[in-house]
C-alpha cells in the first residue's frame, strides 16, 4: 500500500541516514477519552473563571482545527473519533497529516474516577476492531483506507512474570491480526505502575523489556516507531544507541508547566529521540495552536524553552487568554527527572 504521509517522509529520511537526518517528528495524541471518562477532553472556562468539563463537540473541533493547522505530523484518536472524522467526515482527504487509532486500552489506562485500577499490575485488554479502525465497516477502498491502517499498541511490564506473560502472549496475538490485515503499529511502552523500582532501575529495566521483547519480531512486523517515558538522558541515549534502526519517541505524560513541555521536547531531542507525542500537555494548554507552533519551533532549534515560554504568553496576552500559571512561575522546570539534568 502506497504510504505519502509527512510522518512516513521524514521517519524513511531518518532511515535512510539515522545519524545525519535532522528529522524531528511531533505528534498529537487526541486520545484521551480513552482513559479518563467525563473529565478526558479536557477543561472549558467561561468569562467568570467557573470550569466546566470540554464536550466531545468542541473537542473533535479543536482536532479540526489542529488539522487544519497541518503543523503536527501525527494525529491520535481514538477508534470512536477516528470513525467520525476520518470516515465519516473524510477530515484528512486533503492533508498529508498522518492519522492513527490507539487500538488497545490496557488497564494502566483505566481512570476513572473512584477508580483504583493503577493498583494492580497492569492487564492487557483491547476495545478496538482493527479491520473496523481501517474501513469502518465498509468495502474496503481501491487505495489507502477509509480509517487508519496505523495504530497505538501499548504495553506496560511490571516485573511480575505473570502479568508480563499475559501482556506479551496478547501482543504476539496482536501482531499476528496486523500482518493477516496489512496493519501497522507504533509500540508505547510505560513505565512500571506497580513494584519497587526507583530511580535509574526503572529505565534500564524497560530499555531491556523493550529490546529482549522485540528481539523475536522481524523488521516487517515490528513497530514503525517506539515511544517511552523519558528517563533521563542515559536510558535515553542507551536505548536510541543500541540500535539505529529502532527509531525513539518520547510521550508527554503529566502536564507540568509550559516549559516542562518544551524542556522535555528540547532534552529528549538533545538525547537521542526521534520524536514526541504530547497528549495532556497539548490538551490542557490554554491556547493548543499556539503552544503546537511553538513546539515546532523548539524542535527546529529557532527557539530555546525558556524563550518558547515567553512567547507562549505574549501570544495569550495577545489572544486576551487568561494563563493558567503566571509567566514567572510557569518559567520553573517543575519535574523531577527534567530538573535532574
């Protein structure tokens, strides 16, 4: 199947030469109703400073507007939204914007309120139909697909081997589905959500998960990609250097302050990733457009994150856009392993 999407032009441009290219890719992960329930899609303040839960409406307008934008090179959703706006709206029949679906939701994403699912070592579990994410139901097109033929699978090891079996035994059935379908996948691997890992271990015990767990995978049905937690700037460069076919992402995680976003752009990048798909620190920004050009920016090296920062809320002024952090305060690196280098 012919592939002329941005992402696929500039992940075959750091292919042909992983050491030269200056390929930087961002990613906009618009999937969150996939976790969280009511509250997923964010905040809306009105003129009075009372919020209010954002309704799937204004979300996917906010996706539109984002495409629109045609700055990010990957666009996530779910197989829900995915389905409204790819195949039924036809959003991206004239953008070269990469779609994707996340087509598994193990229980490390379980969040509902009252919920307490995190508790336990993370189970594998999968809502979508890849066939359905691909054509939604219908005849299959005479070139490309209706929906995605790409898709986020997730994996979370936890150093329990009977939860990692299940986890492992439903990714090897996973792939199996996608070679049968002539599906691709990007593989996120998160951190451990239970167990007594700390500091260092934790990124040296998922950078070796990831390698021994991709070793029995041939390079066809392996992931176009890989996006992880940043650990620091030495699991970063041990997993990026250990193979330079295995292209690096890095995934935004909790939302932090502005430069906190932008800091994790610039270090990861400076370290070895390939990429960075943002969700929360997307979706909670007062103004999403602004903060995607400025990130772009980062990444291009035209801007530092401290000065991305200042931009960031010269335009919100501009925009009469109440911040949500004062400039000084949202100037801070506020998160650990951030501050640490």
């Amino acid at each position: 199947m012919e592939r002329n999407t941005r992402l696929d032009e500039k992940l075959a441009a750091i292919r042909r030469d992983p050491s030269g290219s200056k390929e930087f890719l961002i990613c906009d992960a618009k999937d969150p109703d996939m976790a969280r329930g009511i509250a997923a899609l964010g905040m809306v303040r009105d003129k009075n400073g009372k919020e209010r839960p954002r309704n799937r409406r204004e979300f996917l307008d906010i996706v539109r507007a984002v495409v629109k934008q045609d700055i990010v090179d990957l666009m996530l959703l779910s197989a829900y939204n995915l389905h409204k706006l790819a195949v039924e709206d036809d959003l991206f029949a004239n953008s070269n914007m990469a779609r994707a679906a996340r087509v598994n939701d193990t229980s490390e994403i379980w969040l509902p309120r009252h919920g307490a699912y995190r508790a336990s070592p993370s189970q594998p579990f999968r809502t979508a139909d890849l066939s359905r994410v691909m054509h939604g139901g219908r005849p299959p097109l005479p070139k490309g697909v209706a929906g995605a033929d790409l898709g986020l699978y997730s994996l979370t090891f936890t150093n329990d081997v009977d939860a990692d079996h299940r986890t492992l035994t439903a990714y090897n059935a996973f792939r199996a589905e996608c070679n049968a379908l002539g599906f691709r996948h990007f593989l996120e691997v998160f951190n451990p959500n239970v167990g007594t890992l700390a500091g260092e271990e934790v990124g040296q015990f998922v950078n070796d998960c990831i390698v021994r767990c991709l070793a029995g995978v041939d390079s066809e049905a392996a992931p176009i990609f890989l996006k992880v937690a940043y650990n620091g700037p030495r699991a970063m460069e041990e997993l990026v250097a250990y193979d330079d076919e295995m292209i690096v992402g890095v995934l935004g995680g909790a939302g932090g302050t502005t430069r906190d976003t932008f800091e994790l752009l610039a270090q990861s990048k400076r370290h070895g990733a390939r990429l960075a798909l943002f969700g929360r620190k997307i979706n909670q920004a007062e103004s999403p457009l602004d903060l995607i050009e400025i990130l772009r920016r980062v990444a291009d090296d035209e801007l530092t994150p401290a000065d991305g920062v200042s931009l960031y809320h010269d335009r919100l002024t501009k925009g009469r856009i109440p911040a949500r952090i004062a400039l000084d305060e949202d100037q801070l690196v506020s998160q650990p392993v951030l501050k640490a280098a």
